[in-house]
C-alpha cells in the first residue's frame, strides 16, 4: 500500500496523548461481505450490518480491490447521476479519472482524493486512463458517501482535487504509526478536503506491535475499519482483522493496537479511520440519490429523465456511448444515451449505481 509514505516519520508532528482522556468503548465488530463483481473485481461492503443511525453522516463505504489487473481488464462506469450527497474516491494503489457536467475533473494517483459534491444534481463519469487499460496494473481504494443534510442537498455541486502531497501527514506518539489527516482536524492538525458535512477522515498505518491513541472529537461518531492487516480496539482490547468495521462509543479517544504478527504480505496494520457530526435528519435513499424523503428520491428519478441534473458535455459524446462498468455491477446508463441529456437512461438502470439498494431504504 504506496498512497503516501515517509522516509523518517520521527520528522513529523506528533499525536499527543490527553492525560485523564477516556477511550471510547467498542460498541459493535461488523465483518464486510466481499463479492467478486463482473469480471471478478472484488468490492468489500464496508458498512454492511451496521445500522444507520449508528453511521450518521455517512451513507455507504466500498473497498474497492485489491486486485492486478492483466491488460485490458480495467473498468470504468459510464455516465451516471447523483444528488444530495458527497462522494469521496481515495485511491491507494493505481490511477482513475473523473469528468462531471458540472466541468469538474482529473486525475488521481496513490494516495490522492477525488471529492465531488453532487448537491441538487450532477453527472459524472469514472473510468482508468487509457495507457492504464492498455498496461494492466494494481487497483485499490476506496469510495465513501457522505451525506448533506437537507439545508444543504440542493446546493451548487462542486469538485476538489485533493493532491496527496498536501494531505497533513502526522505520527502517533509512540512512532509506531503514520497518520494521513485527508480532511478535517486532528490534535490541531487540519487535512486539506473541505467538508460540507463537518467530518473527519484518516488513512494510519501501525507497525506491528504498536498503538495507536487517537484523540477524537466528542460530537463525532467513530469508525475503523481494517483494510489489511491484524489488530484489537477499545482498550478492551478486542480482535479485529482486514475486512471489519468497528464502531466506537462515547468518549475522547480512539484505541487501536497492530497485532505482533502480521501477514508477509500486510506487514502493517492499515485503517481506514472516520467520524462525523451527526445530521439526525430522516433518509431516504435509492439507487443514486440520498434525500429526506421517498418523494424527494422520486422526484430525482423523474429529474434526471428529464435532464434536469446535468448535461454531458459535447467533447465528452463518445464516452457517452463506451458500455464501460468498473466492477459488474450494471451499466450504469444501459440505455443508449444523449450526449446532450442523457434521457434515455432507465430508472432500472440507474438504481444498480454502485450496488447502491434498488429499493427504498429509509431512516
């Protein structure tokens, strides 16, 4: 796992530990199901099994591979619409473009941030460069929903390129982890994403034996989830290994500690760490719309056939038509599409974006 790395980390600005703080208690351990989509690209479901209210502001999370890709294998999706949300791309390993209607877009290697606030309605488009299709290579990352609350989900979209070199890079107190503050603050510490939604997102490595004590904000929820490696939580000191999400209680820290012995091929612990300041606002969501109420999900379905979300822009027409599908899970825009509208487009097809729910979730 490349994303960002330090040659000393005894460099860096150091986590300091709070005397008298209070860890926070595990509440649950959650496992993700892992499926292998399409042409075996494998996609781990995060959050699934964790109630709701207990990842409020967050909607969804995928780990999206690890996996090499011979040449030719790549995927991408084709143009497909959002509203009332934010999503946060990171990639660890390998390349992935963005286009959106709303003229956002670029580039993102190991350890940059794709953040795209799709708001009142917006198209994008996500597919690996063409050199990257030709060549093959290692893909991994991950896609996170954050949700807008309702004062804010009919807001301008908008798109930030977060460049890995200016993610806040920090260590623990002990020196035994590298902390990546992607977006909001840590002990003083601010990562460079702007946040419509007040929230927290980190990426740590953990050497082998070491423990991470993280001070964290009261009004925050708190997630881990292991994307490699073995370790414990809580000061209760209870497993976790790659593939679960841990969900913490009240309290001022989080506690997270690398098992001794890790796996030749995950020497370190890795976390994807993240909180937030719940929105406690009723959801409803389907498909690729997050908004207040079943209506609201319905009237976005019924706006983007009439092109009222966005437009793909003329130069962009003949990725309009490319039948891409970045893990299986649908052509998201099956149906031939406008590159001027993208009307065309059925709800069915549209309900299958991300292996989002195809039926009314709501909470």
């Amino acid at each position: 796992m490349p994303a960002v790395s330090v040659a000393d980390i005894t460099i860096l600005p150091r986590v300091q530990e709070v005397a008298g703080a209070r860890a926070r208690s595990v509440k649950s351990i959650t496992t993700a199901p892992q499926g292998y989509e399409g042409e075996g690209f494998p996609v781990r479901r995060t959050f699934a099994g964790i109630d709701m209210a207990e990842l409020d502001p967050f909607i969804m999370m995928d780990q999206m591979g690890e996996v090499e890709y011979a040449p030719g294998e790549p995927k991408g999706t084709p143009w497909h619409p959002h509203r009332g949300f934010e999503t946060v791309t990171y990639i660890i390993d390998g390349i992935f473009d963005h286009k959106d209607s709303n003229g956002g877009g670029g580039t993102i290697s190991n350890g940059d941030t794709q953040w795209m606030t799709a708001g009142a309605g917006i198209l994008h488009i996500e597919t690996p460069p063409e050199h990257l299709v030709v060549s093959g290579g290692l893909f991994h990352g991950f896609q996170l929903w954050v949700n807008l609350p309702a004062a804010k989900k009919w807001a301008a979209p908008a798109y930030q390129d977060v460049r890995a070199k200016d993610v806040a890079l920090l260590s623990s107190a002990d020196g035994g982890a590298l902390i990546r503050v992607i977006a909001g603050e840590v002990d003083g510490h601010e990562g460079p994403g702007t946040t419509q939604t007040p929230i927290t997102l980190i990426h740590a490595t953990v050497a082998a034996g070491a423990e991470l004590r993280l001070p964290w904000r009261k009004d925050y929820n708190a997630l881990v989830y292991v994307a490699a490696g073995f370790g414990y939580v809580g000061d209760e000191h209870r497993p976790v290994r790659t593939g679960q999400s841990t969900v913490f209680g009240d309290g001022d820290t989080i506690v997270v500690r690398a098992a001794d012995a890790q796996e030749s091929r995950s020497p370190e612990l890795e976390l994807f760490i993240l909180g937030g300041a719940p929105i406690k606002e009723p959801v409803a969501w389907m498909g690729p719309f997050v908004m207040n109420t079943k209506r609201e999900v319905l009237q976005a379905f019924e706006d983007f056939q009439k092109g009222l979300l966005g437009s793909i822009p003329a130069i962009y027409k003949d990725d309009a038509k490319k039948p891409l599908n970045r893990s299986g899970e649908g052509s998201k825009l099956g149906s031939p599409v406008n590159a001027s509208s993208a009307t065309e487009t059925s709800d069915a097809d549209v309900l299958s974006v991300h292996g989002a729910p195809t039926e009314m979730q709501e909470g």
